[in-house]
C-alpha cells in the first residue's frame, strides 16, 4: 500500500484529540456567554464573569477567544470561508450576481434554523457599536476572499488596480445581506430572511 493511501489525506483527516477538546471548550464559552449578553447586555457583561460561568480562568478564556467581541464572531471566519468554497462550486455559467445571491443561503439556512436565537443575536450585533465594527471587519476579510472568484467568473484578472467590479460586486451583495438581515430583526422574523434577501439583491435587477 502507498504512502498516500494510507495516510489520509488533509481534508478527509478528522481533527485531532486537542482539536476537538478546544472546539467543545469553544462552543461552552460561546453559549455561556450569549446567555449573559441576553440577560445582562453586551456591555455590562465583564470577560471574568463568563470566564467563571464557563469554568475557565481569564487568561485561559483568552487563549481561545482574543476578544470579547470575537465570542460572539469567532465563526463568522468559518462562515466565510464555507460561503467562499460554495461560491467556487456554483456553476460557471451563472452570472456572478445570482452566485452569489445563491451562496448565501448558506447564511440564511444557519439563522433560519434557530429564528428566536438568530433575532436576538443579530438584535445584539446591530444595537453594540463595537460589534459591529468588529462585525465590519470580518466582512472586509469576506470581501477579500470572495472577490477572487466574481473576478474570475467576469474573466478578469484577480487583484487587477483598476478594475473594481469583483470588489464592488461582492460589497454590494454583503451589504443586501446586512440590509436584509436589519429588515428580519425589525419585523421580528415575520417575513423569511430569504425572501427579504431576494427583494434587497433583486432591488439591483429590477
């Protein structure tokens, strides 16, 4: 048997013992502290108490997290890169902006599966200033990522200094998602998050 089929291969390994140890310790982190947030507020929350909450120390609680604001968005990074490799498998013949119109239910299945959670989290994230700078942060890095691909599917050349579509293509298709997102929490969930993202993306078909 070769070397390479009997090591398995990156993207088939299951993650290792620490790595799923420090995914648990993760995800506890992250219920416990939205916990708090809904109960006391994002601000009046310290790091000590959802340290003590979750059984950690605070210098442990920040080895997993480098923020306060990051327990709340640590898996938006994960999140963008799943909605980057969906963008990659959409069909090349579809023009770029209904790929990426697409892609994002990746996004809209995750908050419509849990619609009360999702509505006080993004409730949260809209009302805490520092949230959302941290929030805006994350999505530049969405940008970054994605913008590879619209270029390649507009048969551009990826980083080309004067050519601005890839970049304003996907800016404008993540602020639909926020716009669309900001309608959901005002209407509290009334209409599906999918139909106010089809009406903000179709706002720039019509």
């Amino acid at each position: 048997m070769s070397d390479s089929a009997a090591t398995p291969t990156r993207s088939t390994a299951k993650p290792g013992l620490r790595e799923r140890q420090r995914a648990t310790i993760r995800a506890e982190v992250t219920d416990v502290a939205l916990r708090l947030f809904a109960e006391q507020g994002f601000d009046r929350t310290t790091v000590d108490q959802i340290a003590a909450e979750a059984g950690l120390s605070r210098a442990s609680l920040f080895r997993h997290f480098g923020t306060k604001e990051d327990i709340v968005l640590a898996d938006l990074d994960e999140i963008g890169r799943q909605v980057t490799d969906a963008l990659a498998a959409r069909p090349d013949e579809e023009r770029p902006w209904e790929a990426l119109r697409r892609v994002f239910d990746v996004m809209t299945r995750m908050l419509e599966a849990e619609p009360e959670r999702m509505l006080s989290y993004l409730r949260m994230l809209q009302e805490t200033p520092s949230l959302r700078a941290r929030h805006f942060e994350k999505q530049m890095h969405w940008q970054e990522i994605m913008a590879p691909e619209i270029a390649r599917r507009l048969g551009a050349s990826p980083g080309q200094p004067d050519d601005p579509r890839p970049a304003a293509l996907v800016a404008a298709a993540l602020a639909c998602a926020d716009a669309a997102s900001a309608a959901w929490v005002a209407c509290e969930g009334a209409v599906p998050l999918t139909v106010l993202l089809d009406r903000a993306m179709g706002a720039f078909t019509d």
